[in-house]
C-alpha cells in the first residue's frame, strides 16, 4: 500500500473532495485525521472508511482559527507520532456571476482571505510535525480568466496559493517537505446541489481534450499517490488531473 503507516490530516474532509482523498488515503494504509466544522458530517466518512477497513479519526477544528489548528496538530502528532500527510480542502467564499466593476472589495477579498490564511495556518502546524518529511498538498491551482463568466476573487486566491506553494517548497524542501498543488479544471461530482447542474458536467466535458471530467475518485487516487513516497521527488509543482481541460 502507498500509505502504509502514514498519518495524514484532511481539513474539510467531510467535503466531496476532502472525503474522496480521506477514502484513497485510507485504502492506501493511512490512518487519517478528518477536520472539520461539523462533527456529524466527519463521523460520516470516518464510519465509511472504518467500514472498509480503514483507520480514521474526527475532530471539530475551524481551520481559520490558529489556536484549533495548532491545538489539534499538536493532538495528532502527540498520539501517532508525527504527521506525514496535510491536505486543505475546506470551503473558500466566493461571489460569481458579478462583475469586478460592480462587486464590493469586501466580497472580492473573501476567498484570498481565506485561502491564504488556512493555507498558512495549517501548512505551518503540518510541517512543525514532520520530522521524517512529509507532503503538504494543496488543491486548485491557478488558471486563465474565462471571457464569458465573472469569477470575482477566485483566481486571486488560487495565484496567492500558488506563491505560497512555491515560498514553502524553497524554505521546507531542506527538511524532505514536498509542497505540490493539485490542478482539476473542475470535478463535476462535487457540484451535485447546484442548480443547472446538468448542463455544468456538459459543459465541463465539452472542455476537456478526453471528453470527460476528473471523477471524485480520481482525485483521491492521485492525492494518494503525490502523497506518498513514490512521488517522493516532487515537490514545488502541479500536478494536472484535467484530462485536458487545463494546458500546461
């Protein structure tokens, strides 16, 4: 198994993607962490992947908040022994549709606010427990602006991410930790509720070169393998799972 006797925290991992990685993760051999606002949703995914054999712990942790992050890393590391495997999915805030022109600074700021501070809070509290190294995976990635929608902040938090990637990389490369981001163009799964969500998946294939869209399990197939020693000489890169929709 790649994991095999990795410890790896999720953050968001009751998500669709958050809970896709936790589930690779755990198939793999990891014992994962899933964090999150809300418990009940967590202990969900955790009973899955108990259920199928896996390993898996919850903890109620806003991933804003630095006092719980580095409260809970501290736990983790305290009781497994280290943390080998950090990766944040959780909610970014966001106004689409609006233009720049006509959106207020408070709505354009929200999600390069908050990516780039749960960002930095729980890759700082990961790698203070990564002794052996370890991999701080990060979920996005950059793309070009789309003529035809307005998507507000966005792009703005997934450049910041992208700079952080590329800074912790540099400064934590020494120490055997690997920083790689994660690239999708969009998983169709984890649109399940929006409205229109038929003519979304049309239009996410459209855009492809393979005629389809990332599946949430190739998501956490490829977070497991990035994650695990196999992708040990990556670092400071992305890691492209469009199946052509983004062109490197």
């Amino acid at each position: 198994m790649l994991l095999e006797g990795k410890n790896a925290v999720v953050y968001g991992g009751a998500g669709a993607i958050g809970g896709a990685a936790a589930r690779a993760f755990a198939r793999e051999g990891a014992r994962v962490f899933l964090a999150g606002r809300t418990l009940a949703k967590l202990d969900a995914v955790a009973e899955e992947i108990r259920a199928a054999g896996g390993a898996a712990d919850t903890a109620e942790v806003d991933a804003l908040d630095q006092r719980e992050v580095e409260e809970h890393a501290d736990a983790v590391a305290a009781g497994a022994g280290a943390i080998d495997v950090s990766f944040n999915v959780i909610t970014h805030p966001h106004t689409h549709g609006t233009p720049m022109v006509e959106m207020s600074v408070e709505d354009y700021l929200a999600p390069v606010q908050v990516a780039v501070r749960t960002m930095f809070l729980t890759a700082q509290a990961a790698a203070r427990h990564m002794p052996n190294g370890g991999a701080i995976l990060v979920f996005g990635g950059s793309g070009d602006p789309m003529g035809d929608y307005f998507i507000g902040g966005t792009q703005v938090a997934f450049e910041a991410q992208e700079s952080m990637r590329k800074q912790l990389s540099a400064e934590l490369g020494g120490r055997g930790v690997r920083v790689v981001t994660m690239r999708t163009g969009g998983v169709p799964a984890s649109f399940g509720d929006a409205e229109g969500y038929e003519e979304i998946v049309e239009g996410m294939h459209a855009a492809t070169m393979l005629g389809r869209a990332a599946t949430l399990e190739d998501v956490g197939n490829v977070a497991a393998f990035i994650a695990s020693d196999q992708a040990r000489t990556m670092t400071a890169a992305t890691v492209n799972v469009s199946a052509g929709a983004l062109i490197d």
